[in-house]
C-alpha cells in the first residue's frame, strides 16, 4: 500500500471558508453552496469559535421563514474539534471513528487554523482500493434506506433526517419516480431561501442506482464520475435495498484497514525506495495512487499510466501508451522553458515546478509537476518518472484571496491597503527624482440622499458610475481608490508642476457634474475635494493621506463641488 498519507495532503486548505457569528443562516449557507464545501468556520476577532454544517442545515426549521435570518452562531457547533497538520490520516480515522464526527478543524503548530479535514476527504484519498476490489455493494449497506413520501413538506423531511441521523432520503415521487434529498440539497435550499415546498418539487430525479452484486470500486467510481455522494442500491428485482456514499465505503473496509495500516504503508515506502530499480514494482505501488504518474521510457514515450492519470486528463492508457507527453502540452510554455526543464532532468537527476497542460477535452489546467530520472545499478537513465497532481483550484483561491485584500469589492478599484502600498512606491520614487505628487481627496456630496431616497442598488450603481467617470480623467500611472463609502483617493505622481494637479481637480468636477441616469432617472450630484502635495504638505503617507482630507473638508465649508489645497490655515481651521 504506501506510507500513511500526512492529513495536510488531503485536507481542503487555501480559501478557509469563514463568516461572523451575527452572519444569517441563510447567507452561511449560499457561500456553502458557492464554494461547495459542507462546512463553514465561525470567526470573531480572527478566532475560530465554532463550526456549522451540512448536519446542522437539517435543524433550520423551513416552514418559518424568519428561521433562515437567524445567526449561524445560534446554530454553530462549539468548541471546534481540532487535529494537527502532521497526523496522518490512518490515526485521523481513528479520531472519526472515535469522537462520531464528520468534520476536524486542522492547525499548525502554533494552532493556527490551515484546513478542514472531512470524511469524505479520507474516502476520496486514502488507499482503499485493494480492500474495494475484494467486496460487492451488498457488503457496505449499514441499514435499509430511509424512504418520504414526496407530499410530505421541505421542514418535515429535514426532521426526519435529523432524527434518524441520516445524510440523504430517498423521496417518493409517486408516478414520477424515486428521487434524492441530501443535507448538501438542503443547504441550498436554505442559500436560496426556498419555502416549505413538497419534498417531490425539490427531489433529484432520476434516482442512480447501483447493483448489490457489483464492485464496491465500481460504486465509487460512479460517484467520483458524478461528482454526487450518494447512490441508491438495488436488488435483482429492481427494488431500491439502500442507500451508499462514501462514509458506508470507509466504515466497511475500515477496521481491516486499520489494522494493516503501519505494515501496509512501511511496505510501500520501501517499494518507492527501490523503485529506480524495477519499473514492475513502481507500476504496482503507484496504481493507486490519487496523484497522477506517468512513466516514460528513456527516450521519452510513455509506458505507463495510472488512474488518477486518466481521471485527471480524460486520456485512457490505450490512448497515450507509445506517444510523446507533448500529447498534454497547452502552447502556453515556450521552448525555453522546456530547456530548462530538460537541463535540471541532466544536471541534478529531478525537476519539480507548475505547468499548464491541457486535458482531452480542451480544458487547460495547471499541475504541480514533479518528474524523476530512474537509473539502473550503472547511474544510467532508463526511465522518467512524473507524478502532478492539478492545482487549478488552488491558485484561483490564491487569485481570489489576493482580489478580496487588495481591491474594493463594488468597484473593483484598489483598496486602502494596496493605496498606501502605492503611495509609499510614489514617495520614495518622487524622492530620488526629487519630483512632485498629489493626493486628490474626493468626496461625492449629499450622497447619503441617493441612497435614502432611492436604495443601496442605485448608490451602488452612482459609485460604479463615478468610478469610471474618474477614471476617465486619469492618465494611465494615476491611482483612483476607494476607501469606502463614497470616499475616493487619488495619487498623481510624476507631476512636473503644482497647477498639473489644480486641473486634473477641475477636470473631475466638470466631469461629475454632467447628470448620472440611475433606474430612468437623472442625478446630478456633486463632488468636494482635497489637495495635498509631496513634499511641502507632507512626506509619508499618512501626513498626505490626513492633509487632503483636511482640505476636502474646508471645501464642504466652503459651498462643495470646489477644491481645496492643504495649507497650515486649512488645518488650523479645520
């Protein structure tokens, strides 16, 4: 089998789902449903103070609509359970088993939270396979399935599950057919704040089925095929007998697994050391592997594909065994590239780096690749051996957990925080070249009026409006920010003289003035702002940043819709 699998390699890390206590249930469970994920971090202070899950969806009570605007910290699970991030994931089964849980919080070593680890996790990562293979569906069945008749309410439903324990239904649609209801349907359910609407309206139909006489491995692949967690079970005479999921998978073959845990996993560390000797070995211990590994002859032509290899670029072995790996390539990478890959392989005997490949379908996809000369008892290569797992996802979690720290989420202009980050560039910069910069401090007038009188969406739509009207006015290395609310910076700099920055301040208040069309109507809405300049009003940041706000606000004193520029009198005044 192989060394035990550290839960770190398994765990859903990178974006943490979290929300605050006072967030609604129902919003807690759209960014579930979002992120597809069964679970979401309770924060306060950027401390994890509970939990709430697919499980905990089924207490919401669906015939009274004001249950979905509850806080989810009403509803949480607390204390969190934790693990640290270097258990490995045969004790990490033990836990489960143990505690009657589904789902772990991971921390560091100084507690810091880095994932969570659910079951379906270990189902989908560990080396089951040999344990599947040896056993039918009938085998993995813990009880009848939990059958409602379709007519019965959403709310009555999720009481029946929550009372019986059980993570799906099978619904009853009478001419219609069987159908499935999950806790992850109803944690959708809740995200879209459907009513208490028959379990038949809102049932996935139709109802997938698997033999009791069929591989348990078969079972598993169809639901990794179907990206679903559930199946139903039937017998020769085509009656449903259960329900399956991957949580029935891993509580079936557990205890044989556990107990061979250590031994089975020392053995296949051992096979991976004495891999370079004997491709028949590596082939054996690789198989069932859920990372992808390919292995090429010395002349770079594929011999050997494992399944994950096939799941993870839709190519069977019969269709890549004999050709180039070129067969993956996007033409994202130039020949350089691939040089430098090749010189690494030559040099130090490994390469290890991220690639855009391409699946069968067309799809690009970025892989973390590793790849690995085999030698023989000579030191001369006979084989390479590459081992990538995709991390397409991972990077659009970085990408998006960048966009969330440094840009406004309405406007999508950059924040405070990338702001300063600029100024502080702009002064050093106008430092050396001993050169000058403004910071413009805008400030729309009577906004609070567009949104008293006409609604959050349509200030929205005005800030959206203004943003591009601003923009407009700019050359292309100004910065236009947005500090929150209708409070708007921006940094001008390389300016060759002071009155560069009065009319680019003259330019944006003509330009505000034109009307704005919100919903059919027109708005005319002004705008005041503030001056400050490098160096004579200040030299870092935060004496600029205060210095125009000053002055914008000596400009709402002195009738709006004009501009100001810092000076000790404005301050004094102020």
């Amino acid at each position: 089998m192989g060394r035990p699998l550290p839960i770190s390699r398994i765990m859903h890390s990178g974006l943490l789902l979290r929300c605050p206590p006072q967030t609604s249930i129902a919003d807690a469970a759209a960014r579930m449903a979002e992120n597809s994920v069964s679970s979401i971090l309770i924060s306060e202070n950027d401390m994890v103070i509970g939990i709430w899950t697919e499980r905990d969806a089924l207490t919401v009570d669906f015939s009274k609509p004001e249950s979905f605007e509850r806080p989810v910290s009403s509803v949480m699970s607390s204390p969190v359970l934790t693990l640290p991030c270097d258990m490995d994931a045969g004790e990490a089964a033990l836990r489960f088993r143990e505690t009657g849980k589904r789902h772990f919080l991971i921390v560091d070593d100084r507690g810091m939270p880095t994932g969570i680890l659910s079951q379906t996790d270990l189902a989908l990562n560990q080396g089951l396979e040999p344990y599947l293979r040896l056993r039918e569906v009938s085998t993995a069945i813990p009880h009848p399935p939990l059958v409602t008749d379709g007519k019965l309410p959403l709310s009555e439903v999720a009481t029946i599950m929550h009372r019986h324990q059980a993570d799906a239904v099978v619904v009853d649609c009478h001419d219609e057919g069987l159908g499935i209801l999950t806790e992850r349907d109803i944690v959708r359910l809740i995200a879209r704040n459907t009513g208490n609407a028959l379990a038949a309206d809102l049932a996935t139909r139709p109802l997938l089925t698997v033999g009791e006489s069929d591989p348990l491995i078969h079972a598993r692949d169809l639901l990794i095929n179907h990206r679903i967690r559930h199946l139903a079970v039937i017998n020769s005479q085509d009656e449903v007998t259960g329900l399956i999921g991957y949580n029935d998978m891993l509580a079936g073959a557990e205890q044989m697994y556990l107990d061979d845990l250590r031994e089975a996993l020392e053995q296949r560390d051992r096979a991976l050391a004495q891999s370079r000797q004997t491709l028949q070995l590596a082939e054996r211990v690789i198989e069932s592997s859920f990372e992808g590994i390919m292995v090429t002859d010395k002349n770079v032509n594929i011999e050997f594909v494992n399944p994950a290899f096939t799941h993870l670029t839709g190519y069977s072995q019969d269709e890549v065994i004999g050709k180039s790996p070129q067969i993956l390539s996007s033409g994202r990478h130039d020949s350089e590239f691939y040089q430098r890959m090749w010189n690494s392989l030559v040099t130090h005997g490994y390469w290890r780096g991220e690639i855009w490949n391409r699946r069968k379908t067309g799809e690009l996809y970025l892989e973390l690749l590793t790849i690995t000369a085999i030698t023989d008892n000579e030191g001369n290569t006979t084989h390479y051996a590459g081992l990538f797992t995709d991390i397409t996802q991972n990077r659009k979690n970085e990408e998006q957990i960048r966009q969330l720290a440094y840009y406004d989420a309405l406007t999508g202009i950059p924040n405070r925080r990338l702001l300063e980050d600029r100024l502080e560039h702009a002064i050093r910069h106008a430092h050396r070249r001993s050169s000058l910069l403004a910071v413009v401090f805008m400030d729309l007038d009577h906004f609070k009026d567009v949104n008293d009188r006409l609604g959050h969406a349509a200030g929205d739509e005005l800030l959206l409006q203004f943003t591009s009207r601003v923009q407009s006015c700019l050359r292309e290395d100004d910065t236009l920010a947005r500090l929150g609310g209708d409070e708007f910076i921006v940094l001008l700099p390389d300016l060759e003289q002071v009155e560069d920055a009065y009319r680019v301040a003259e330019r944006l208040i003509a330009k505000n003035q034109e009307p704005y069309r919100i919903d059919g109507e027109a708005l005319t809405v002004g705008s005041s702002i503030g001056i400050s300049l490098y160096p004579q009003d200040g030299t870092t940041a935060s004496e600029l940043l205060q210095g125009a706000d000053i002055a914008m606000y000596r400009a709402k004193q002195d009738g709006r819709n004009l501009f100001r520029l810092f000076s000790p009198a404005v301050a004094e005044g102020a």
